[in-house]
C-alpha cells in the first residue's frame, strides 16, 4: 500500500471512529506537515518568531483536536492542512502589525517559489492574503493552487489530484495567478 492509500485508509478508518487510526495518521503526517511548515517559514524573514514545531502543533490541534473533518483522501488532507496554515500565518501577521500599530508598511514580493523574492514582513503577508483573498472572486481555482503550493508546499501533480484537475491545467493556473498576484501586489 502507498503512502497516499495508507493515509486514505486511515483517514477512513479515523471518520469511522477509530482512535488508534488517529493516532496512526498523525505519526504519520508529523513530519511531512513540519517539513512543509519549514519550507514555507524559511520564506518568512529572518527573525519570524513563530517556529515551524509551533506552527505544526497549532495546526495539529486544529486538525485533530476537534470535531472529525471528512477527509476524502491524502490530497484533500493537506489542502485542509494549507488552508489552516494560510490562517494560522494570517493571525499571526495580524497580532503583529496590532503590536506594532500600523508599522511602516513595504511592497510586497513572494518568495521561494520559482523565483519569487521573500515575503519579510507581517504586513506583506497580510497583503498576500487580501491579494490572493481578491484572487479567489476572479478565479477560485487558481487561488487554491497558489494556496496549495505556496502554504502547503504541494507539487503540481498532488495539486491536480487535489483539485480533480490535470497537471497542465494547474500548471497554467499557477502562471496566470502568480502573474494575476505579482501585477497587484505591486500596484499597492
């Protein structure tokens, strides 16, 4: 059995109510949810205080502290698991720009991602958020492939299984948005 099967399999097991198949899930997951919440802080600037194991464990408690979320399959799991991330990193942002009262605000580029520059400031976070918030009224689909790549680190063939979509319709999705968000981002 893949990996993709077993976490299916478990996912199905856990909706039916068994806790050991949680368990498992989540031994399982761990360290590819930390691997993805290092890729994607390594974008944030130098001294981000939020940790990738904090930013995990936030979003395990959100994931699997609560009521069972029905799951579909591996891809839909994580497409839940960025969409928490992108809130959890927005929440963050915005406790920080509150702390600061509005601090000097930089234009935002993206970082990390074929060749986008780093993100290094709560507000420009914040500035994504609305962009890509902007995005979603014109093209859904494309704001959760920006979404799926950018917070959860998915490739292209996981983000069309996710999506039910084909690779090439993602790859194109992703080339329309990044030029969609980088032409807003800098208009602001």
């Amino acid at each position: 059995m893949t990996d993709s099967q077993q976490i299916t399999a478990w996912l199905t097991l856990w909706r039916n109510g068994d806790e050991q198949a949680r368990e498992r899930l989540f031994d399982t997951v761990h360290n590819q949810l930390r691997q993805i919440a290092a890729n994607l802080l390594q974008r944030e600037r130098a001294n981000h205080t939020l940790e990738p194991s904090a930013l995990v464990n936030e979003l395990c408690v959100r994931l699997f502290g609560g009521q069972v979320v029905s799951y579909q399959d591996r891809a839909h799991f994580f497409a839940i698991a960025a969409q928490t991330m992108r809130r959890i990193l927005i929440d963050y942002a915005r406790a920080g720009v509150a702390e600061k009262r509005g601090g000097g605000r930089q234009r935002v580029t993206l970082s990390g991602v074929d060749g986008w520059t780093p993100i290094s400031r709560d507000e420009d976070i914040l500035a994504l958020d609305q962009a890509l918030s902007r995005l979603a009224m014109v093209d859904p689909r494309a704001a959760r492939v920006v979404e799926l790549r950018f917070f959860a680190g998915l490739q292209e063939d996981e983000i069309a299984v996710a999506l039910g979509v084909s690779e090439i319709t993602v790859k194109r999705d992703w080339k329309a948005a990044r030029a969609w968000l980088i032409s807003h981002l800098h208009s602001r």
